[in-house]
C-alpha cells in the first residue's frame, strides 16, 4: 500500500469519529444527554415548551448525571483555577474538588475544558477521545506487520465500538481505557530490545490512564499490561536467558507502579475523599470483606445474556438509556435474580457498562483470525475471553480466583463491577479482527475460499434469523413468555415495570409495546446484515485482487457504518438556548440567597414522592444558578454529614449522594420535629424548598419556623388540583452560618453521639458535641466560653475562610462547613487545631482575647501526591539508564 494511502487511512480514523458528533458541534448546540427544562418546575412554563419539543425523541438518552454531577464540578473548577481546583463550598455542606476523580481535572486533554466553555468542550473531547483510541490502536497493530488497511479496520473496531460511544458522556471511562494499546506497545518494543523512552512511554501511558478519573478501569489498563509482559517474558528468556527475562518482567512491572504514581496528585486526594466517605464502608473495600464474599463482586458481574449485544447491540434497549422500565426484551433474556437494593434490576443490566459491541463485520473477521491464522488470533483472542469471562462469571473463592480477589482488595479502587473489564475486552477482539482481515487481504486459495465461505456464512445467518425476527412472531412469543412468567409470580417481572407497559388485565403485554421492540430489533438485524454482506463482498473481492482501493473504501464504509448505524448511539445534540433557564422560581430563590450575605444559608429538600423531582432540585444545579446546596451528587460526600442526617429522623435519606429530608404536611411525632430543633442551624440550612405547603401546616410551632417567600403557580399552564407546587420557605429561627459555642461533649462512640443531634432540646450555641478519638491532641476539651461575643464572616471563597470575632468574650468558633482533612486554622496568625464538632462541621477555641480566625484549605494529600509524581519521575532516570547499558551490552555480545 502506498504512502499516500496509509495516509489517507490515518485521515480516515481522525474524521470517522465526526460521523456520530457532527449534530452536537453545530452553532447553538451542546454535547449534552438531557436538557434541564425536560423536568418540572422547568417544563411548567410557557418558554419551555418550544424547547422540550424541539429534544424530545424516541433516542432521548437518560444520563443525566453530566448536567447534575460533572457539568457543575467542571464550571467550578473553571472558575476556581486560581485556588488550585481544591474546594467547593457550594455542594455537601463543603467538598473538595479535586478529590471527585471523574472529572479528571488533572487529566491534559481535559485543560480543553478551561480554554473553552465546558459544554463547548465536550464534542471537541469525545472526537479526541475516539481518535486518539483509533490512532494508538493502529499503532500497535502496525507493529504487528499487518496490512495497513486491516490496522485500520481494527482500529476502528476499538475506537468507534460501542462501549466507547456509549460512555462518551462519563469521558473518564472511555479516556482510562484509550491507553491500553499505547502500553501494550511499550511493552512489545521493550521485549524486542527498544529504547529506554519505550520505558517513559509505558509509564507515561500508565500515567494518563489513571488521571483520566476512572481508576476502577485503569487497574484493568495495569493488569492487561503487566499480564502481556508476563507473556513476552518467554521471548525475552530465549534471547537473553532466565536472568535477562527477570530483569525485563521486573523492569515493566516497575514501569507500570511508577506510571501510577505519576497520577498520585489525583490519586491520593481521591484516596484520602474515599476515606472519608460512604464508600469506605463499601464491601468492595473493604479487604476483610471483599476477600471473604464472592457475592459482591458477582451481584456486579454481567448476565451472560449481556453477551448477545455482541451481535446484536439494541437487543437489550439503547445503550444510552440505563432505565428501560418499558422494554420488555430485558426480562425475557436476564435471568439473575433480583436484589433488594434495586427495584428494577434491568437498569443495572442495560447500562453502557455492559455494551460489547465492536462491529459484526469485525466479529466475523475475528472468527476468521482462528481458522486463517490460529498461532497469531490464539493471544487475543484468549485475552478477549479472559476479560469477558472475568466480567461475566467471577470465579469461585479458590486458588483460581486470587488474581482477581487482589483487584477487588485494591483501596479505593471500586473495581466493584466486573463488567469494567470490558473496556479493555474489546481491546482484544479488535486486535483479533484485524488479524483476520488482514489473513483475507493478503489474498491466497485459502483466504479467497475463506472470504467466499464468509459471504455464504452471513446469507445463511440471515435467512435463518430474518424470520425469527419477523414483528408480529416476535411481539406473540414476547408476550406469551412474559404473560406465563408473571402468571408464576417470577420475580424478573416487577411491578413497575409491568405498570409503566401498561399490561392488560390478563396480564398480557400490550401488542403496541411489544410491536415497537419488534420492529427496532427488525430494523437492526437489517442494517446488521446488508452491511456484513457489503463487507463480505469487499474482502472477497479483495482476496481476488479486484481493485483494492474501491474495496478499501467499501470495507472502510461497511465498517463506519455498522457501528455508525446498527450499533448507533444518539450525539445528544441539546440545543443550548435556554439550557439554564431562569423562571421564576428559580429567579425567586436565586434573589433570596443573594441577599443572604458573602457565606448564604443552604437549601435544604423536602422527600419527593416519585414522580416529582424537579429539574432544580437534581442534585448540584443549585450550584451551577449559584446556590449553596446541602446535599450535592458527587463521588465521594462526606460519611460524617450522611451520619448527621440520619440523627434527623429515620424517614432521611442520605446515601452516597443525594439527601432528601422528611417535610410532609401531616402532624406527627416524627414528621416535622427537626423543623423546630437545631440540628439544621448547625448544618447551616436557612432554605427550605418543598412540594407541600408548610406554611398551612396544623402545628403553630411548625408555621413559625417558616416563611413563605415563593409559591409557583405558573401561568398558562394551570396545574391540576392537588398537584404538588413548588414552595421556597425561609427558617426564620436560622441561626448564623458562623457563631460562637460556650463547651464541648464528648461521646465514646458514635452511636453515643449522632443520637444526641437529633434531641429537640439540643442548642448549639451552648454545646458542641464530638468523639473523644477526633480530639486533637493539645486541645482542652473542659474549656468553658465566656460574654457574648459574635462572629462575623468577612471573607468566603473555596478555599480561604475569614472570621472577626465582635464583642467580649471567648468560646468555641464554629463554621457549619464540613469537616476535611486538609483544611488548617490560624488564630490572629497563630496556628490552631481544628475539631469536628457535631460530627461533622468544623469549631477553633478562641480566646478572650483572639479577634480574626482564618482558614485555608491546605491538603496534604495533594502535597504528597506531587512529591510521589516527581519521585516517580526521578526513578524512571536510573530506570533508563540501566535498560540502556543492558541494551548496549547485548549489541556488543
């Protein structure tokens, strides 16, 4: 092939990925899975409607964690670029930025995000993403000797497959994944006597992987790559002897540790976020327990059904959308049972996760790879059911399965879902594909009678599936199963999804619903089909040497196409008019909290029944329209506030992300009596929003506790009677976000102490209360305040805090911002010890005397992860410089 085709093929991998972005880089739209105005209150109001039609589609994807979780962590770490990208004030009562690793803030191609608007970004990053997956996966391909334009082909199959395409709205999955064939070639030029920079590169590519802000996949990314260096190793013996294979595995095992730890100023932080969150309690890690219980890395595994969307990608539902509550094929194929912590597990089944879809025309040629050239296809394709096996089947708690218990026992690593493994799966059917394609366009008796055995192969699977998949047989033999499952109580059939299909009163599905699903599996086993025989036809004609350039390009075509069409994933092209919009609710609270001071109380929620989340309650767009939140959506909040919300009332919710607090218009012991308590002055909420009208509220003590500053009632639109209305309330007996407490109570346990928050007669201003064990050494825990003196917050930002004491007397400062480690306290320029008082906020003793306390937020985490990347760093120099007098004794033996 000549020069000026291989080039036109690499040109071909960088313009591929616009086939799928091209909608979201048009001027006026955004890169985005959903539009806020798609939830009430927005969807209530005149302006809204226009919008809502022109994205409303049958692919609507329901990810809307990008709006609710990175989009706000983006803005703010764009906007905070000049305090280090460390802190936001605005979610969780206090949380550190940088900690929340999905966002990958450190990650270099991400800076793109700090140059241009973060929705303008996104696009321009998924094309680099997919491209730069293609580009490295030809890389290695063509180290292997192939055909160019096989490299090609495979490479597509990898960058444009649709686990990629799928999850380019969580970047971070695709980004960790990206690196593995830049490290897989780093290790093969290693074993075959490169350079020392082939050592850089598998560090640096390491590096990156774990950066991107999914560690979970990049542990895969390590593993893959150690595993490949494991089997090159036998290479290396032959060449060079047992010793020299030694120092080679030992050499790339160093490279890939030191590759992680250039990532230590992200990884530590999020180490340390991960301590001291919910996700510490997780039996994932855990090592006493996720060395001991099989059960929870297999509730995370893929059902083996999951592997049909191999060849038939939307047979499980769009792999955009998590939630097919109306589709009814999820229930015909998965046949785990269900767990309790899920109400409809054919969520969890049909995430992007669990997308192995490379291309059919790639699979096929991967099948070829066995039979064309066994000793080449055996590696990837034993690495291919390898990953596949570990993401379906986690093998039992015996000798087989420590390699895997290790992963899972990894700190902070959240491997949690085996399915991850999948990232680097597919990987490895590319890399099989391409070396079939490449058997059958090198031509040859047996490629061209292969080629042609592959054109019959696919028009006998048509014309044995086309009939099967006929709609009306399709719809009957759906409806007849899950009719006679249902009829048996079993338990993969539940309520809400039998309501939101709007069963018959026999319990049948309704043909409508079923016809739908008919059709769109027709339709895809279609396009499946015409372009495997189009592909077929190209490499058989190209085994017969028939102008290799149009079939080249027909190959290429078929290719872009099968994964462009059949395994499609919507662009999500959200038009950005009034993606923010501002009606007057949120105008009204907007206004309220502004007028609050440099430091405003936080909104706090009422529990919505289902059904009535609004747009501006979804967790962390408080932030985005500037309001402080005391809930928020991020990877690691606090298990400290978790635990002081549950003091509220047993009726909270407060998991890894998200609080909802128990509001309800009904009297009773326990349905408003935190309203009148101090625990939420100590959590510095003076913001309620609810859908229940507590100003009518039968308790005069509950009615005095607010004021109804907003009621929605939008007009045109009227809503129905008895609809929930959007209220905004202010606490009139808030106290300050900042005041001075008299002594301190310590508790043994916390079992002695979170309780104790929850006592009505409680007062904050008297007592703060606090574990025994998180007493700083050198603190007086009998210290006694005296006078009445106040506090006054003079200065608020991310990461800097001023206080001036006002008044005579001494006491316990106290800030409602959450406790972190990190965050240090000086009293008039002398350092003070910082206690987590009422568990999980934060108190400095002042002296009579003291006037200004002051503080920052300076992570130690972050400290040492630099110094781990630069020691890293340093490392890789005499790394080197022993591979190149290895290399240069064996040139001159």
């Amino acid at each position: 092939m000549s020069r000026r085709s291989r080039l036109l093929l690499l040109a071909t991998l960088l313009i591929a990925p616009l086939a799928l972005l091209f909608p979201a880089l048009r001027p006026g739209y955004v890169f985005l899975p959903m539009h806020t105005t798609q939830d009430a209150p927005l969807t209530l109001w005149e302006e809204s409607l226009e919008l809502r039609q022109r994205f409303a589609g049958p692919d609507q994807s329901w990810n809307g964690d990008v709006v609710d979780k990175l989009y706000p962590i983006l803005t703010d770490a764009r906007a905070m670029r000049e305090d280090g990208l460390l802190w936001s004030n605005r979610w969780c009562g206090g949380a550190p930025v940088l900690a929340q690793g999905l966002a990958g803030l450190l990650y270099p191609p991400n800076l793109l995000f700090h140059v241009l608007d973060p929705l303008d970004a996104y696009a321009w990053l998924a094309w680099i993403t997919l491209a730069l997956g293609s580009l490295l996966a030809y890389a290695f391909l063509r180290d292997h000797a192939l055909h160019p334009l096989a490299c090609a082909l495979g490479s597509l199959a990898f960058g444009l497959s649709l686990y990629s395409t799928a999850s380019l709205h969580y970047y971070m999955r695709v980004d960790a994944a990206v690196w593995l064939p830049l490290a897989l070639l780093a290790v093969r030029r290693s074993a075959n006597g490169g350079g020392a920079r082939w050592s850089f590169l598998l560090a640096l590519s390491l590096g990156l992987s774990f950066l991107a802000g999914f560690p979970q996949i990049s542990f895969f990314v390590a593993y893959a790559a150690g595993i490949y260096a494991l089997v090159l190793t036998r290479s290396v013996a032959r060449r060079e002897g047992r010793k020299g294979a030694l120092a080679f595995f030992a050499a790339r095992a160093a490279c890939i540790a030191l590759g992680a730890c250039l990532a230590g100023p992200q990884l530590l932080p999020q180490r340390e976020a991960s301590d001291q969150s919910l996700r510490e309690a997780s039996s994932s890690l855990d090592p006493r327990v996720a060395w001991a219980n099989v059960e929870t890395w297999r509730d995370g595994a893929m059902e083996p059904a999951c592997l049909a969307t191999a060849v038939a990608p939307f047979l499980l539902g769009s792999p955009s959308d998590a939630l097919n509550l109306d589709d009814p094929l999820p229930w015909l194929l998965l046949e785990r049972p269900f767990r309790e912590r899920h109400t409809n597990q054919a969520a969890g089944y049909n995430f992007t996760e669990h997308q192995v879809y490379f291309g059919f025309l790639p699979f096929l040629a991967a099948l070829l790879a066995l039979l064309l050239r066994p000793r080449a296809a055996l590696g990837p394709w034993l690495a291919l059911l390898a990953a596949l096996s570990f993401a379906v089947v986690v093998l039992p708690p015996g000798v087989l399965g420590v390699p895997f218990r290790a992963i899972y026992s990894l700190p902070f690593a959240q491997i949690g879902a085996p399915s991850r493994a999948i990232a680097v799966a597919l990987f490895f059917g590319a890399w099989a594909a391409a070396i079939g394609f490449d058997a059958v366009l090198r031509g040859g008796a047996r490629a061209r009678a292969t080629a042609g055995a592959l054109l019959a192969g696919v028009a006998l699977l048509g014309s044995a599936v086309w009939p099967e998949t006929e709609t009306q047989r399709l719809a009957e033999r759906s409806a007849s199963e899950l009719t006679a499952r249902r009829a048996a109580g079993a338990e993969r059939v539940p309520t809400l999804a039998l309501e939101a299909m709007s069963y018959a009163e026999d319990g049948a599905l309704s043909q409508p619903e079923l016809a739908r699903v008919a059709r769109r599996v027709r339709t895809d086993v279609e396009r499946a089909l015409l372009l495997a025989v189009l592909g077929a036809l190209a490499l058989l004609l190209s085994a017969f040497g028939v102008s290799p350039a149009a079939c080249a390009a027909l190959l290429v075509l078929a290719v872009i196409g099968d994964l462009a069409l059949v395994g499609r994933v919507p662009a999500n092209a959200m038009p950005r008019e009034g993606l923010f919009a501002r009606p007057p609710p949120v105008r009204a609270l907007t206004d309220a909290v502004a007028a609050d001071g440099p430091a405003p109380h936080r909104i706090a929620r009422a529990q919505l029944a289902f059904g009535e989340v609004f747009s501006l309650l979804r967790p962390n767009l408080p932030g985005v329209y500037g309001i402080p939140d005391i809930s928020g959506y991020i990877v690691a909040a606090s298990k400290r506030l978790a635990e002081v919300f549950a003091a509220l009332d047993p009726a909270t919710r407060y998991d890894r992300w998200v609080a909802y607090l128990p509001l309800r218009l009904q009297a009773g012991p326990n349905e408003v009596q935190w309203l009148t308590h101090r625990l939420p002055d100590a959590a510095g909420i003076g913001w309620l929003l609810s859908v229940h009208p507590l100003h009518e509220h039968p308790d005069p003590a509950v009615r005095a506790s607010v004021e109804l500053v907003y009621r929605d009632d939008p007009k045109p639109i009227a809503l129905p009677e008895g609809a929930p209305r959007f209220h905004v309330y202010r606490r009139t007996q808030a106290l300050p976000r900042a005041f001075l407490s008299k002594r301190l109570r310590l508790g043994e346990e916390p079992k002695d102490l979170v309780p104790s928050l929850a006592n009505p007669a409680w007062d904050p201003r008297e007592e703060l209360v606090m574990l025994a064990r998180d007493l700083p050494s050198g603190v007086d825990a009998a210290a006694v305040g005296s006078g009445n003196a106040e506090l006054a917050i003079t200065r608020y930002e991310p990461t800097s805090v001023r206080l001036e004491k006002r008044g005579a007397g001494s006491g316990w400062a106290y800030l409602s911002d959450v406790y972190w480690p990190g965050w240090t306290a000086r009293v008039d320029g002398v350092e003070r010890a910082i206690v987590p008082a009422n568990h999980a906020f934060r108190a400095v003793w002042m002296n009579e005397g003291d006037s200004v306390l002051e503080m920052r937020y300076e992570p130690v985490s972050l400290r040492n992860g630099l110094a781990l990347a630069l020691l890293a760093l340093v490392a890789l120099l005499p790394l080197a410089w022993i591979e190149r007098r290895q290399r240069a004794s064996r040139t001159s033996a």
